[in-house]
C-alpha cells in the first residue's frame, strides 16, 4: 500500500492558529479510516492567511488545501483531498498559487517544501553543495566570492557581507568568531524566524562557510527569547549536523573544525544592534559601544568577530553552490541578489515574499499584498522596521533598492513593510515612533535618552492644538536635527525617520494644512 504524504507547518504562524490540532486530527482521521498516512512538519510557504496550509503530495506536485481548521478534516478526506481532489478549500498546485509563483525565491528556495530538521531532506534539495565546494576553497577566495556576489547585509545597515568577512580575515588573532543576529526585533518582520525554522541548515551551512572564509572556529546564534520554537528547530538541527560531521571537529573529513551554539536574548530591541548584542553574549547589559574599534577587530570578547543576520548568512551557500554570477544577476544597480520581503499590519494577503530588488512598493501592497485587510484605501506603509519612514501613496513607485530609498529619505532595513489604511492618525504614529525610542533606548548617549522623551511631550503638546502649535513643530524639528546628527547608534540616529516622514507627507494631522516645510527626512 503506498503511503501518501500530507505537509502540515510547523512553523509559529502556523502553530498559532492551530496547525498541530490540525496535524493530529489528520492522523487521528487517518486511522478511523484505515489509511496509511505520513504527516511531514514542514516550514511554512509564507502564505500567512491560508494557515494551517495542509499540502498532498500527488504524482502531479503538491496540492494545497487551506486555512484548514480541525473542523475541516473529515471532509477533506470524504471530497478525497488524499488524492488532490476539489474542495472549497483547494487552492490547485502549492506551486501556481500566483503569490507564490510570482517570487523569485532564492534564499527561501526550500523554507516549507522540506522537512527542516531532515538532513536527507536538505542535502536532496541541494544543501551542503556550498559547504563542499568552500571546503576546497583558500580562505581569500570564498571572501571574494561573496564579495563578487554583491551581497549585503540584510539586518539593516546594508553592509557588503563580504567586505566585512574580508576585514577579519586579515585581522591577525587566534580567536575569532562568527556571530548571527537572529534578534529581529524589527515591527513587522518574521523572515529570520521563517528561515531558522524553515530551512535550519541553510544557516548551519552558511555559519561553518563563514568562519571557513575568516578563520574562526566558533559561531554563536543569538536569538530573541520569543522565537522558542525556532530555538528547538535550531538545536535539533545542530545536533543533527554535528552527528553528521557538518558541525564540530574535522569537518567533514577536512583538518578544519567549526562548533556552533544557540543563545537566548533577553527581550531588548537595542540588543539586535551589534555591539549591544556582543555585550549582551558577553552575559551583560545590552548597551551599545562606540565604533571604532569595529567588531570585525574587537569583536566578541574583544576578538574578531562577524556579525551578520540571518538572512545574509543563510544566502552564502547558495552564493557558494551557484555562483557569485548567478546571484548578482538579480536586482539592480549596487542592490544585488533577492530580498525577502515582509508583509504586515493592515493587508489583505501579509507573508513573506521573495523578490529580486527593483520592484516597487506598490506592487507588494497591491500585486502581492491585495490592498488593505479593512477594505479601505490603503494611506500609509513603514517600511524597514520602527525606524523607517512612512511612505505615502507619492513614493510607491520607487524601485525597492537600497540606494533610491535612501535617496527618498527612507530604507529598506530587514525588508518589513507594514501597511495602514486611510483611517491612520500619523500624528499618534509619530508619537509611537519617539515613544518606541524612549521605551528601547540603551540609555548611553543624550540626543536619544532624553531626546526621545522630549519628542513624546512636544507631539503630545501637538497633538493638544496647544498654542504655538507651528513653534512646537519647529521645536520638534529641532530635536529631530539633534538626534539625527548626535546620537551614538541608529536608534536614536534614525528614530527620526518616522516622525519627520509623518510631518513631510501627512501634515494635515499634524494640524498643518500644507507641507509643513521645505526641509527633507
Ligand atoms: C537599534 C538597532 C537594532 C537592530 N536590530 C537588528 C536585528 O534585530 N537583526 C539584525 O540582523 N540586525 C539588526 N541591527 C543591525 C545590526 O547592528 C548589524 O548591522 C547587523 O546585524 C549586521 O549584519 P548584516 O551585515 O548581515 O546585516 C540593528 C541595528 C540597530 C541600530
Ligand atoms: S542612540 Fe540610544 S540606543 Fe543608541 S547608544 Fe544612544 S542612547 Fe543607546
């Protein structure tokens, strides 16, 4: 008798409304009827309104049923779903579902198609062939490869990842470290988690190429306290891939050795900034360190250190695998490769999409995301964390890349858009912002301790159409000005970003009738 293999995600979203009720009561109505079943927890596709999204493998592909409920499974097994059949819940091939097959998914490529903690799984959908080719690689040369790539950093900053790799390689120490900032802690964004817990491996991989390519011999994956599930697929799959020779000493067969652990942060948005993060592995108070020294010469305890996000270092193997020519054939001017995009806050269709860089906003929020979840006119989207600006309708149609953003006074950061229909009050946004920054501030530098807490009491003086409302937004401005150009790290740098854009592009709720000044985010 064949056995037939359902996909039921594993992943948190799915686990949030129900896929493990759902997984059991597929087994459990298997049973009743007496037919063989495999249940593979898979990843999840990224389509965050069709979750619990239950897949069938047929002859003719995967076919996708979903959101399924545990309500709905003894009638998905009476219309035959075992078999691909109809059903109010079909969605056709996983595959050709248009939101999925629109995307150009290269570092997402096998996150809820395999299992993710089977390394038969992994290494049959092309995991391990970067590793093995570094593995006969001199150090420079994996350096130079990613540095061809024209990777950048996907946690924010945009940096060339193989730039900074090359910076400690030339670094001269006995220690050094690979570190990966799986912190997240960006408003909106999930990619990281849907990675760790998706596609485990490819991050393992990426790690052990790193500290091939500088040296070092010792990784550390620092990750949020709230991503628990993540962790147990993360140390199920370092586990795993120490059995197998991927992780530990001689690896696999080499004379080099790489061991790889999993910290737990603490719940502080400052300590995804890299220094916080290093002090905070460092069994400290996450607080940021001026720059210089930088951590690829005086990293993690003091020694040479990347740091890099998840997303960065779960590319390189395919980087590796494939080619620096094939990924820097995606994208646009210095923005090569894809980026895995974010979609949250008030839309129709939110997920995870993957996309060479050099689309536009407007096709997420529309092509992909299907308007406002409400059914309103969409007004607002931040994109690039609680950092990032308010982007009006006006400035949709700027290609996604990380120069013409900047350009707009905006980023891209992690890739988070998050989506705000016409009944948005971008003044209390603005306020959010500064009050955020008051909340996550380390408390290090005073543009942005005492800065932040000034702003939340100048746009609660706004929002009270106190007299000397014009003054108060000049104040503002004034404030703005400092923190931007004193402020020792990004939050209080670039805490900014969202008030200014939201006085730029919406003064009407600011009490201002026309733009409210000539002056730029
Ligand atoms: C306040 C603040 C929070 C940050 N949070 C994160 C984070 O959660 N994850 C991340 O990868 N980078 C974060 N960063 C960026 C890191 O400092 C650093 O640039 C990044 O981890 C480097 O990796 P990459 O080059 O691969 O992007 C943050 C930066 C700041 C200023
Ligand atoms: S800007 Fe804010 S978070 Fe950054 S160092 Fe200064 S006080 Fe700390």
């Amino acid at each position: 008798m064949s056995v037939t293999v359902i996909y039921v995600p594993r992943d948190t979203a799915a686990l949030a409304v129900g896929a493990d009720a759902v997984a059991r009561a597929i087994e459990a109505e298997a049973v009743a009827r007496g037919l063989a079943l495999k249940v593979i927890r898979n990843g999840s596709r990224g389509m965050l309104w069709l979750e619990t999204l239950v897949e069938v493998a047929t002859p003719h592909g995967r076919v996708a049923y979903g959101p399924v409920n545990t309500g709905d499974v003894a009638g998905l097994f009476e219309a035959g779903f075992i078999h691909g059949a109809a059903h109010p819940l079909f969605h056709g091939l996983t595959e050709d579902i248009p939101y999925l097959k629109k995307q150009e998914r290269l570092t997402f490529s096998r996150v809820g198609v395999i299992d993710p903690v089977s390394l038969t799984d992994y290494a049959e959908h092309g995991g391990w062939q970067g590793l093995k080719r570094a593995l006969g690689m001199h150090p420079a040369r994996i350096v130079d490869e990613v540095i061809e790539s024209g990777l950048r950093g996907r946690g924010g900053a945009a940096f060339p990842t193989g730039v900074k790799w090359k910076t400690v390689l030339n670094t001269e120490s006995r220690q050094k470290y690979i570190v990966c900032n799986a912190d997240e802690g960006d408003s909106g964004t999930f990619a990281d988690r849907m990675l760790m817990e998706g596609d485990p491996f490819s991050l393992i991989e990426g790690m052990v190429i790193a500290g091939l390519a500088v040296g070092a011999n010792q990784g550390y994956i620092y990750v949020r306290s709230e991503y628990p599930q993540a962790i147990h697929v993360l140390n199920t799959a370092i586990t795993q891939a120490m059995a197998a020779g991927y992780l530990g000493e001689y690896i696999q067969g080499s004379g080099l050795s790489f061991h790889l652990e999993v910290r737990e942060g603490a719940g502080a948005y400052i300590c995804g900034e890299e220094t916080s993060l290093l002090e905070s592995l460092e069994g400290k108070r996450g607080m940021v360190r001026a720059k210089p020294p930088l951590p690829a010469i005086e990293g993690l305890f003091g020694q040479p250190t990347v740091v890099n996000n998840v997303l960065s270092l779960a590319t390189v193997p395919l980087i590796l695998a494939r080619g620096a020519e094939f990924y820097r054939n995606y994208g646009m001017g210095r923005s090569r490769g894809t980026q895995p995009f974010q979609l949250a806050g008030n839309i129709k269709y939110g997920g995870l999409v993957e996309k060479a860089f050099g689309l536009t906003l407007r096709e997420l929020l529309y092509d992909f995301g299907g308007g406002s979840a409400t059914g309103r006119p969409l007004r607002a989207a931040q994109v690039g964390g609680p950092l990032g600006a308010y982007l009006p309708e006006a400035q949709w149609d700027i290609a996604l890349d990380y120069e013409a953003y900047a350009a707009a006074s905006a980023m891209l950061g992690h890739g988070g858009v998050v989506a705000f229909d016409d009944t948005v009050d971008m003044l209390r946004m603005a306020r959010y912002a500064m009050e955020f920054c008051a909340i996550e501030s380390c408390g290090k530098c005073t543009p942005c301790r005492i800065g932040s807490v000034r702003g939340v009491e100048t746009l609660d003086k706004i929002a009270a159409a106190q007299m000397g409302r014009e003054n108060h937004i000049t104040l503002l401005r004034d404030l703005c000005d400092t923190m931007l150009g004193g402020s020792l790290c990004a939050l209080g740098g670039m805490a900014p970003y969202p008030v200014l854009s939201a006085l730029e592009h919406f003064p009407e709720d600011f009490g201002v009738a026309a733009p409210a000044a000539t002056q730029t985010v």
